[in-house]
C-alpha cells in the first residue's frame, strides 16, 4: 500500500491538512465515491485515522471499534478485493448472466387483476454455491473483518460475483434486493442471520432466564471463536484485540465479565476448547507462538482453528447445560495483566481454581488409514485424538476416553505405543445418553517447574494446559482428589 493511503508519524501533519483523493488506493477512493453519492460527509478507514507506526494509538483507536462499527451508518466492504488496489467492483463471472426484467402482455379479460402487463425477473443461477462466495471472499478470511462485519448496523459487501447487502433485518444481493439468503452461506451472528444457531446477544444469565435461552447464547459465543478461529491475522498478537469490540459489546449488554476470551458465568464450558484439526486435512500444525499471547487455558493461546467440544460432531457425548456442581471446578480468582484495554493485548495471566484433579496416561495408538479400494497404509497416531488410559484400584490399565492436545506431539516425543502421563482437571458431566450412562469432561495439564528450594506437595500446584478430553467414566475421579491449583 502507497504511503499514502498509511498515516503515520512522517505523514500525520500533513493528512490533517489533506489527502488527495487521486493518490489513494483504489479501494479507497471507491469508499469516498460511494459515501459522496450517499450524502455520507465522514468515512472511517482505519490506515488513515490509526497512526500505524504508533502502538500507543493503535491500542487507543483498537479498544473504541465497538462503537466505531455499531455507530456506523453503513459499512462498505470491498469483499471481493485481495488488497486496496482491488476497489469496490464485482470482478468474477460466478453469475454470468442476469438479472433481467422480461415483460409479458397479458389479455385484460383473462387477468385477474385487471392489469395488461406483467414484469418477470429473470436470473440465471450458476451451478456454482453462490452461498459460499462471500466466505471464500479475500477480505472475509481476514481476523479483523469478523467484527466489522457483526457489529455494523448495516453492511455492504462488493463480492466477487454480485453486491450483498446485510442488515438486523434483510439480506439481500443486488438481484434480488427483497432478499436472497441462499446467496449466504453464514449469516450474521447477532441479528438472527445464522440459519443454523440464530440468537441474539442477551440479557444477563441469571436464574430467571430459560435454559433453552442460556444455551443458545452459549453456544453462538463458541460459534464465533469457531469463525474467528479459521481465519488469518497478519499479526498473531491481534489475537485479541481483533475480538475486542464484539467481546466488549457482550459484556456491556450481559453484565458478564471476559477472561482472555472465556466468559465467568460459564467459565467451566468456556474451558473446553480444541484445536481443530484431522489427520487428513492439508493444515499447518498448531502452535503455541514464543511471544505471549494468552493464558494457556485461552483458545487465544495457539496458533490455529480452534473449536468447542459442545457441537461438534463425532464426540460421544454432549455438553450439559446445567452440570453437576460436583464435577465442576470452582473459579476463587483470575489475574490478567493487560495493556490499556482490558479486553485486548496481554502480558500475563492466571487461573485458580478449586476442583477434581486425576493422573491419566495418553497412549499413541497405530492406525490403519485408506489409501484406496486396495490399499492402507499405517499412520503412528491419528493425531486428531489420542487414547487415555488410567490405572485402577487393581492396578491394572483401563480406557478412560480420548484426548487431543492442543499442539500435536512430535512423534519422537510420544513413539507408538508409549505412554504419556497427564494431569486431568474435571470440568463438567456430560448429558445422560440414551442408555443413562454419563461420562465427564476435563482439560489436560503439564506441571509448571517449580521455584527452586519449594517444597514439593503431593498434587503439584501450578500448571499449564496442554490438551482436552473426553468420554470419561465419573469413577475416574475417584481415585483423584479435590485441590486448590494455578494453571498459566
């Protein structure tokens, strides 16, 4: 991008005296033409009103985008673009042709309403999912638009294949301007756009508040991390700051308080994250970056798509919307160090909590996995899930469940068949299957080293996450004990 579509601390004195339309971006001069035939006077582009070599204003202006796009009059948003060269135009030919008006004559007498014409749109629908367009759009992979997208009262999208319009109301393309939700694969979060979870941000939960109603607005939060999640930040700190304006909006209307991305009046749900990803999907591995980005019981912690165990299929059982408080943890503290926004960059952070805590052993396990009709090949470990086991009161080993770490284990680390010992903190109890039985959840941890000249206590008392899991049978825990520990 040309200097100046930047402001920065060279440029600053001068673009408050002017900038020349004819020397921006493209992009940006489209923003200007648009808003001008609208009787707009003011746009918000944030390269120009950030000063983008200073931290200081960054942090500022990061921590006011709430208000930036909810108070916004209109949103454009030049989807189908890669970069600011791009502009506001639709640019592929996913739609080749139409819309068209055909207009018909019609015998009077044979017409019910009296008329003598009638006007027919006609549009002819590529074979091509138009729905998914918008979601496979440049600018809509990008972290940062989440937010811009659903906090605006209204948006415009210049896609690739046609114009789309969003509202709390309508969504719409410029074919079909009464409304065309076929031509949106994902709705919107918050005005009821998601067609497969539509939920509104609500009131606080409180005992009054009907379960239906409290799971929904759990499960659209864990929703949102999924989304959030698959998309890419040009700067992995941003991780937070780029969730920033939804997650203050939330705890303005709900009263909740928001822990590096959890929520307090779920907390134990909030803590069942994984890393989402399958050993036959083409993925960079997860991560955890050297430079601190969250406690590592955040999602905000790895480098990744992340999603909650709640709705995703192929786990044996479900979360429970009211666990059972003798399988949940009890939250006595958290402490975050954050810069000038609390809901934005961290430096450091810590969990204390008072809960069930067990020692159980992952075990990497051979799979046989298809090539084709003919052949398998053998894979050390389905690295998507790894089998936990426990020793019993007859000291013998037993399946427990399954577990998945949040960074894959080097196979040098974890070589087929060994077995790794991990902590288990017991998070909640899954709902009762069909055939009464219940299992619980947990996260795993690995214990933090000591100060030197500590005593060493039985449960160690610091930790770290590494992992979740899954599918395990309420006598597990008994063999475990309830202690006050700190995880990081």
């Amino acid at each position: 991008m040309p200097e100046t579509g930047r402001t920065t601390s060279l440029t600053l004195e001068r673009h408050k005296v002017s900038i020349s339309p004819a020397d921006l971006p493209q992009t940006f001069q489209d923003f200007i033409d648009i808003a001008r035939r609208l009787d707009i006077r003011y746009v918000w582009i944030d390269s120009l009103c950030i000063i983008q070599d200073s931290r200081e204003d960054w942090e500022k202006e990061a921590a006011q985008m709430a208000s930036v796009y909810s108070m916004a009059h209109l949103t454009i948003s030049a989807s189908g673009s890669a970069d600011g060269r791009g502009g506001c135009r639709v640019v592929d030919a996913v739609r080749s042709f139409g819309p068209f008006d055909l207009e018909r004559h019609i015998d009077s007498a044979s017409s019910s309403t009296g008329e003598s014409t009638a006007v027919f749109r006609l549009w002819s629908r590529d074979t091509y999912p138009v729905g998914q367009v918008l979601t496979s759009d440049p600018l809509t992979k990008r972290g940062w638009t989440l937010q811009e997208r659903e906090l605006s009262p209204r948006i415009v999208h210049y896609s690739r294949d046609t114009i789309r319009w969003e509202c709390c109301e309508l969504r719409a393309t410029i074919e079909f301007p009464w409304g065309d939700p076929g031509s949106f694969d994902q709705g919107r979060m918050f005005d009821g756009g998601s067609s497969s979870r539509p939920t509104t941000i609500g009131p606080p939960i409180n005992d009054s508040k009907p379960l239906a109603d409290v799971t929904k607005q759990r499960l659209s939060w864990f929703e949102l991390v999924d989304r959030y999640t698959h998309r890419s930040l040009t700067k992995q700190m941003d991780i937070l700051p780029a969730l920033s304006g939804i997650a203050r909006s939330i705890a303005e209307s709900t009263s909740d308080e928001y822990y590096a991305g959890l929520w307090k009046s779920y907390f134990s749900h909030c803590l069942l994250w994984a890393s989402d990803w399958h050993v036959s999907r083409d993925f960079k591995k997860h991560s955890r970056p050297s430079n601190y980005l969250a406690p590592s019981w955040s999602w905000a912690s790895v480098r990744g798509p992340v999603h909650y165990l709640s709705w995703v299929n192929g786990y044996w059982y479900t979360f429970n919307a009211d666990p059972d408080p003798a399988y949940v943890p009890k939250l006595i503290g958290v402490s975050l160090q954050a810069s000038s926004d609390p809901y934005g960059v961290l430096k450091a952070g810590s969990l204390t909590l008072e809960g069930k805590i067990g020692v159980g052993f992952s075990k990497q396990e051979v799979y046989a996995v298809p090539k084709d009709k003919h052949n398998v090949s053998f894979t050390p470990g389905h690295q998507d899930r790894l089998t936990l086991y426990s020793v019993n009161t007859t000291r013998t080993i037993e399946k427990v469940g399954e577990i998945r770490y949040d960074v894959p284990l080097c196979y040098s680390c974890s070589p087929v068949g060994s077995m790794r010992p991990v902590w288990l903190l017991c998070c909640m109890n899954s709902e009762k299957s069909s055939d009464g039985t219940m299992r619980t959840f947990a996260i795993a941890l690995e214990t933090v080293e000591r100060d030197e000249g500590q005593q060493a206590p039985s449960f160690p008392l610091r930790y770290r996450r590494v992992g979740v899991a899954w599918g395990i049978n309420p006598s597990f825990w008994e063999r475990g004990v309830t202690t006050k520990l700190t995880i990081l």
